[in-house]
C-alpha cells in the first residue's frame, strides 16, 4: 500500500502527540513554550523530507516525470531517436498578412519579411496574388516565422517590411491576427511527455507504424503525426505531419514536407529509405482547397434555466441583416426595428446566407437609430443582406472553443468546469494529470479508423459529448453537419494527397 | 532532571526549558541536562525576541523590538512599551499570564529596560522581570 505522506499539520500533531506520551510533564501544549516551537521546526524538516522523497518518487517514474527528470528520461530513452527535447518552435498563423500591391501582382511561399522593432525575420507561408476586386487591393496570406521562439508570437497591428518586396508589392505588411500558433521556446513538458511514454508503450521495432509516429513526432515543430501503413501497395507507408495551430496554419509547407521526408529516410528501414514512393509524405488538402473537406457546424443549445447561462437576447425571431457599413461598423436590420431585448454589451452570432461567416460571436457596442447597431469590431468578412443574426451568449463561447479546439487537432479534457482545450490548460497552467480526455483532436483523413487509432472524423457524436458535458446544457440539437463527416482520403492518382478537415463556420446559437 | 508532579499541568505539561535572559543561553543544570522552569519567563522572552511574522513555524508570533532596536523602523522608547504592550497580549490571550505592566527603565549604561510585572497563571505568581533588548 502506498505511503500516504503526511501533510505539516498531521505531523506536527503526530510529534505532539509522541512527545506527550513520551514526557508528559514537559510543555508541549502552547504554542509559545520552546518545546513546542522545537517540535515545529523539527517538523517543518521532516516534512520537507517527505516532500522531497514525494517528488524524487514522481522523477523517477515516467509518467510523473516533469523539468529537469523529464530531460533525463528523454536523455536514457531517446524517443523518436532525439536525445534532447525539441528546440523553440517559429510562430506562425494563417490568413495573418495583409499583402497590398497592384492587381495580380504575386507574393510567394518563401518571401522574406522583418520586424524592424526586434529584427526578426519572417516569411510567406502561402502564395498570394491580389485579386482585382474594387476597393479591395490586398490578400491575406499565411506568415511563419523564420526565427523562433516566444518572441515571434507578434500581435495584431504589427507591420512586417519585405527584405526585398516582389514587383507590384508594397513594402509593408501589417498583420491582422495574432501569430499565436506555435511559437515555444522550447517543448513543454506535457508534449515531452507524451512522446516519451508513447515510446515507452509502444518500443521501437525496426519501423513499425508507432516508430513513424515518433520519428515524425520528434522533428521540430511538428505536433501531430499519422501514419498509413500500406496504402499505396502492400509495403508502403504514407506519413502526414501537423503543426500546432488553426485550420490550414497546421498544414506543413512544401520546404517542410521535404525536410520531414529526408529525416524519416534516415531512420526508416532500408527498403523504405531506398524506395522513393514507398516512403511518402503527404500533401495535405485543408477546406480551402476543397470544399469537401471544409467542417460546418451548427448547433442549437437550450440553456438550463440558471441565469448565468441565459442567451444575452431573446432571437426567437431572428433579426435579418439589410447592410453592413464596414467605415462605422454599422450593422443594420430589415424590418425598420431591432429586437427589443437587444442591448449595448449584448453578442450576436452571425449566420452567412449571403456571405462567408465564421459563427464568431460579436459585442455590440451601441444601438443605432431605430434597426441597427453598431459592432465592437468588425467580423473578419463583410457581412451581406439576408444573414442571418443570432443571440450568443456564455454557452456559445464554451462551446464554440470546444469544438474548435477539436477541430484544430487540440484534446479536450472532462474538466470540472466544462470541457476544457489542452492548450487553454497549459495557458492557464491547469493540471490535466487526473482529468479524463472527453475527445481526442482531429487528424488527417482515417475513414472508418481503417488506418490507426485516430480520429479523422467530425462525429456527430463527439460534438454531442462536448455540448452534453458543458455545464449549463440543458438539451442540445445538432444541425450541420446532418452526418458525420470524414475528410478525404484521395484515391488514386491523387492519392499523395490526403484530407484534413479544418473550420468553416462554427455556430452554436440558442434551441428551443 | 526532575519534575515536580503538583505544578504539572496535565493537559499540556508544565516544564519548559528556561533561557538566562542576559546571554540567551540555556542554563546547565547540576545533573548535566539544563534548567527547566514551571513559569512563563521562557514563553514571555521569546515571544519579546522574536521577530515578528519572521519564523514560517508561527508568523503571527514575536516582537517588533528587535527591529526598533536595530533603528529599521522609526520609534521612540515609548514605542518600545507599546509593542511590548502588543507582543504580551497574545499570552493573555493564551492563558498564560494575565495582569500585564509594563514600564520603562535605563540601566547603568544609559540603555532601555522594559520592566514587565505580570501574574503567571500556572503558578499563580506576580512576576516581575527586566528587558534589556540589547541583551548581554
């Protein structure tokens, strides 16, 4: 049976009790005699003996390892072949830069930029052409950094100047998101962790699919790995690696991919290493590439009746959106009114009937005239006539963070609280030791799970276990999509590629 | 050593080691061990000589003195009796003394005394016994 270390408090009322029975007669029973203050600070060593063994007994077991042990377990068993944890990571996001220029002028993977302020480099992530659209001269395209570490996590707002800018570019590139994918100054312990007991669990023999898995895990910046073993012919692996990170912005480029196929060449068996297509990295197709693998969801939650997980107004008629004016960040409603319970402060949640909408709650910073109101901040796409607004509220954010934590690869864990994402854990330093995983996070296309344990699915189910286990769910009804959904897994001659599913629009408004 | 079975409190016991009040030591005793006491001067003493909120054992206990003393804080001799005043009243409130004076002296090298008179409870006695905050 296990020791149960005793806290400051029972030892001393152990030591107490020993001394007592050992020399009554002595003054033991005031916290002011020398006696007892002796008593205290030879407990106070005790105890922190205790402690000591106590956490020397977490090092020496895996599982409980963490910091400097850790490093030593990673030292001894070499997960994935590294000896040492992964080094910093660059910050990276999709759609973060605002490229401007001419119309069809081009920016291109690989575009070199900086941050004058710090001198940091970073570059394109994704091919850019400005579109000939009026009043909008500019494309959004992905940026990674080339540096790494912490302090590439750039804000929103921050300008990048081209090292050399392509022709009919400008200069300047400001962001219009946070880089706040990635961007570690070096493996956290949970995903140190992780790697080591998988390497324990499963060891390594000679290139089986869980060695894939922590030759591809151990690489830099890559935190999710899946394996097809045998799916271009008997013989054959295919590999994907992810990033960190939302939607697209965990796809690997293309200098990427290559690296991750020259580090498994080196450690995979022979006849892989030698054989160029039965070794394979796949390309990986996100929903803006094809439609097919873009995932919708809607879904309607009935409140529990306790205040403090009402709607913030009551959108039982759906108000429907006449105009949107970007320069005022005027939203306006058909009808000539508004809802009456729609006040300052409140959220909406916008539906695209007539434009591409994400679901993202927005605050309505004041009301205007007698149908409008007017937004805190604009949503990322200009809302058109014939939307659709909904009430959001404290559930539409719990939610909503839930399922897009899943969709973006993330787990999440049965906190007491409510689901809770691990990355909003390790923010929050939250320890997940002795929570149980409510879903894994969504990897590449695995129809049917035919090619490991892993999930590549938006199961129906796994969004009603996240809105079941929110605290102040009532009933839940899912909407879109009307099955579950697999990403693609493309069939020959396309089948270097493989289907990622990655957030369309994510709505979770009020049921009934 | 030797206990004396009368004064014994038994509920928590009676004898505490007693400290000589000039150089802090503890007293030997003829059997070779050291001097214990029925009395509260040791409790009286340390709780005078501790610093304040300083020892992780027991924050709320001790003294100020020995910070006015060092000049860390500013004060005036009166300053000296009225933390002393405070420090003591946890052992009024403990049961162990009741009673409380406390005066100012000088000894002959012109330095501060407190002069304590209290009841020891356990023994039913007035005490009375001089502070030198500057010890030996």
């Amino acid at each position: 049976m296990a020791y149960k270390v005793p806290s400051l408090e029972e030892m001393l009322q152990f030591s107490v009790a020993h001394f007592k029975a050992m020399l009554p007669d002595r003054n033991v029973g005031s916290r002011f005699s020398f006696n007892w203050k002796l008593l205290k600070t030879i407990t106070g060593g005790a105890t922190d003996v205790h402690a000591h063994v106590d956490t020397g007994l977490k090092d020496v077991m895996p599982d409980t390892a963490r910091g400097g042990a850790l490093d030593r377990w990673i030292f001894i068993f070499a997960p994935g072949g590294k000896k040492l944890r992964k080094a910093a990571t660059p910050a990276r996001k999709a759609a973060a830069g605002r490229v401007r220029g001419s119309v069809a002028a081009t920016t291109a993977v690989g575009d070199r930029l900086i941050h004058r302020p710090t001198s940091l480099l970073f570059q394109i992530n994704s091919n850019g052409t400005i579109p000939a659209t009026a009043g909008a001269a500019f494309v959004d395209v992905d940026i990674v950094a080339v540096d790494t570490g912490s302090l590439t996590r750039l804000k929103k707002g921050e300008v990048l100047e081209y090292t050399s800018a392509p022709a009919g570019i400008q200069t300047k590139v400001e962001l219009q998101k946070d880089l706040s994918d990635d961007g570690f100054d070096g493996e956290q312990d949970g995903d140190a962790h992780n790697r080591l007991l998988a390497a324990l669990a499963t060891p390594s023999s000679g290139g089986n699919q869980s060695d894939f898995v922590g030759w591809i895990l151990a690489q830099l910046g890559i935190s999710g790995a899946f394996t097809y073993p045998n799916r271009a012919g008997v013989g054959t692996i295919d590999v994907v690696g992810l990033h960190t990170g939302v939607g697209t912005a965990r796809i690997l480029n293309n200098a990427e991919a290559a690296a991750l196929l020259a580090a498994l060449q080196a450690l995979a068996p022979a006849q892989l290493a030698a054989n160029g297509g039965a070794l394979r990295v796949l390309t990986v197709i996100g929903g803006s590439v094809d439609a097919a693998n873009l995932a919708n969801v809607e879904l309607t939650v009935v409140p529990d009746g306790s205040p403090q997980y009402a709607f913030d107004w009551d959108d039982t008629t759906p108000p429907v959106v006449l105009s949107w004016t970007l320069a005022t960040r005027t939203l306006q409603f058909t009808g000539g009114t508004r809802p009456i319970t729609l006040q300052a402060g409140h959220r909406i949640c916008l539906r695209g009937v007539a434009s591409s909408q994400d679901g993202a709650p927005l605050v309505v910073e004041a009301l205007s005239g007698a149908d409008s109101v007017i937004l805190q901040t604009a949503p990322a796409n200009n809302p058109a006539a014939g939307d659709v607004v909904y009430a959001g509220g404290p559930l539409t954010d719990v939610v909503r963070g839930a399922i897009l934590a899943h969709l973006n690869g993330d787990v999440l864990y049965a906190a007491p609280t409510g689901p809770l994402p691990g990355a909003a854990a390790v923010a929050s330093s939250t320890s997940v030791a002795q929570l149980h995983v409510l879903a894994t996070g969504i990897g590449t296309a695995n129809p049917g799970g035919i090619y490991g344990p892993w999930i590549g699915t938006l199961l129906i189910g796994t969004l009603a276990t996240i809105a079941t286990y929110t605290r102040g769910v009532r009933k839940h009804t899912v909407i879109t999509p009307a099955a579950d959904q697999e990403a693609v897994d493309y069939a020959f001659p396309l089948d270097n590629q493989i289907g990622l599913l990655t957030p369309g629009y994510v709505l979770v408004r009020k049921g009934s | 050593m030797s206990a004396s079975p009368a004064i014994v409190n038994p509920a928590t016991g009676a004898l505490d080691l007693v400290f000589d009040p000039v150089t802090r030591d503890l007293i030997d005793a003829p059997d070779g061990g050291f001097v214990e006491g029925t009395d509260s001067r040791t409790a009286v003493l340390w709780q005078l000589e501790s610093e304040l909120g300083a020892w992780w054992g027991s924050p709320p206990d001790g003294s100020r003195i020995r910070a006015i003393v060092a000049g860390d804080e500013p004060a005036t001799a009166i300053d000296l009796q009225d933390e002393a005043l405070r420090a003591l009243q946890a052992l009024i409130d403990e049961g162990l003394i009741s009673e409380l004076h406390v005066a100012l002296d000088t000894d002959d090298g012109g330095r501060v005394a407190i002069v304590l008179a209290y009841r020891d409870r356990s023994s039913g006695r007035l005490v009375d016994l001089a502070y030198v905050p500057f010890g030996g």
